[in-house]
C-alpha cells in the first residue's frame, strides 16, 4: 500500500511538463492509457480468457467498485484543472475519516482509539501543510473542491465494499478488473468533452505513463492490499500519497515547500508510523479468538 501510494504520487508533477493537453483531454488519455495497460497486466497475470470471464460473471459488487473506481480517476484529475493542487489534497485527505464512519455504519466495526487518534493527527499534518493556499470562497475554487470530494467519497464506498467481501471470505482477487471496468468508463465518459485532442506526442508519452505507472501497477497493488488491511487502515496509508506528492513537486518542479508543508508532512508521517508500531506490537499481545471480535487496524 506503501509502494501505491508513492506511485499515485506523481500525478501532481508530471502534470507539470505537459504541453498542450488540458482538462477533459488529460482525464481521457491517462484513463484511456491506464486501460490498455490493465488489459496487459491483468491478461498476463490472468489469461485473456480468464479476464473476460471475471468480467462478464463478476456480479453487481464488481460493477460498484468500477464505477467507484471510474469515480476517482476522473474527479482528481478535474479537480487539478479547477482549483489548486493543494485544495485537491486537502479534500482528499478526508478519505480515512469517510471510511472509518462508513465501515463502522455499514459494516459495525468498532474502531480502536489509536485509529481515530491517528486520522485526526494526520488530518490536521495534512490542514498545517496547505492551510494557507485553500480558498475555497471563489466559486472556481469551490466547484474544484466540490468536484474533489468525490474522490474520497467513492475511495470510502470502494474500500467497505472491498473489506465486506474480505469478511465475507470472498476472493478479493476477483475484485482486480474493477480498476479496468472503472479505467474503461472513465475514458468513455471524458472522450465527448475532451474532443478535439489537443496533446502532442511529449504530453502523450508523459500521459502514457501516468496511465501504467501512476494507476494500472498501483491500483491493482491496492486491490491486493484491500486482501490483507482493513478499509480505514488502506485510507489511511494512502495519505503517504500527500506528503509525497509534495516531495516530487520540489525536485521534479523546482517547488521549494513553506515550513508548514514540511512541518505538516512530519505530523502525517508520525501518525502513520505511530498507528503502523502499534499495530505490530497488538498483534503480538492479542489472541486469534479476541481478534476475530474486534476490528483491530494493522
């Protein structure tokens, strides 16, 4: 989850070195890369046959999480051509507080202190670090900020889905052409909005790249890790992805960042370490019978 969230990164940046592409256009080619790429990937991991097949009897809970998924490529990148990157961050950094209030209304888990301790820390690392730069009183910033919520609405929709089915002992790995059908209707639906394509062939290769590096190899590194972390454990490692991106924004983009940036980074990485130690030293002190009662993150 770790290793996804650094890849996610880097949208921020490379966005940065494009030339000509803008707003519906760049949402279209790195859903429509991000696509081919998980035909690939999942085909050589899969069989061609074998994803076809998990596609057409996947049932309605596949279909929800691609819509979810579709929900997310296209609100982050709108998002970064209608407001600031740091508003965008900002919002999405409410992801772990939505998934802890859905899973526990949906699914009645009952949420240690130190995981309501640690999303609160890290939500307020992460309000320090871009305090200053949210505006949300202009309506463009507004509409952005709107448009931005809806990525950690529908992370918090997908990731209870994903642990349901966890519970559930169902195979998550089934779950793994969710990203395609979401990656598919991303490009579907931007493609009429972004005509004509604008990009040349430098924005193209960076937008390619987006596609397999930054969605394609992550995304299906999460759904993996939904096998594994529970909903508000997944939201909260993801905010590693803020704290980064700022980090490629300096050396990628020659964007130094203010002292609350780096101390607000230093807040979200404590809370993250701080839940991750506890977690480990938990698991070593509970035993199965008790952990099979409680919704013990980590």
């Amino acid at each position: 989850m770790v290793a996804a969230a650094a890849l996610w990164s880097v949208a921020g940046v490379v966005t940065r070195h494009l030339d000509a592409a803008r707003g519906f256009e760049i949402t279209f080619w790195r859903s429509a890369f991000n696509a081919v790429s998980l035909v690939l990937l999942l085909g050589a991991l899969r069989g061609p046959l074998s994803l076809w097949t998990s596609l057409v009897d996947g049932g309605r809970a596949l279909w929800i999480s691609g819509l979810c998924w579709s929900v997310m490529f296209t609100a982050f990148m709108l998002a970064l051509t209608m407001t600031s990157v740091a508003n965008v961050l900002v919002t999405m950094a409410l992801a772990p507080l939505f998934t802890a209030l859905m899973a526990r209304g949906a699914l009645g888990h009952r949420l240690l202190p130190r995981t309501w301790l640690a999303i609160a820390v890290a939500g307020v690392g992460v309000a320090w670090m871009y305090g200053a730069d949210f505006r949300a009183s202009h309506t463009e910033h507004l509409i952005g900020t709107l448009v931005a919520l809806a990525v950690p609405t529908a992370a918090a929709i997908n990731w209870t889905l994903l642990q349901h089915l966890k519970q559930r002992d169902e195979a998550s790995g089934d779950m793994l052409p969710a990203v395609l059908i979401g990656a598919v209707v991303s490009a579907a639906a931007t493609l009429p909005l972004a005509w004509p394509l604008n990009a040349t062939a430098h924005d193209l290769t960076w937008l390619g790249t987006l596609g397999l590096f930054q969605l394609a190899i992550p995304c299906l590194l999460c759904v993996a890790a939904a096998r594994v972390l529970p909903a508000p454990e997944l939201a909260l490692l993801s905010l590693l992805e803020v704290v980064l991106g700022v980090v490629w924004v300096w050396l990628g983009a020659g964007e130094v960042p203010t002292a609350p940036v780096l101390g607000g980074g230093a807040l979200v990485l404590l809370a993250l370490a701080g839940n991750e130690v506890l977690a480990l030293r938990e698991a070593r002190t509970i035993g199965p019978s008790r952990k099979s009662r409680e919704y013990l993150p980590g």
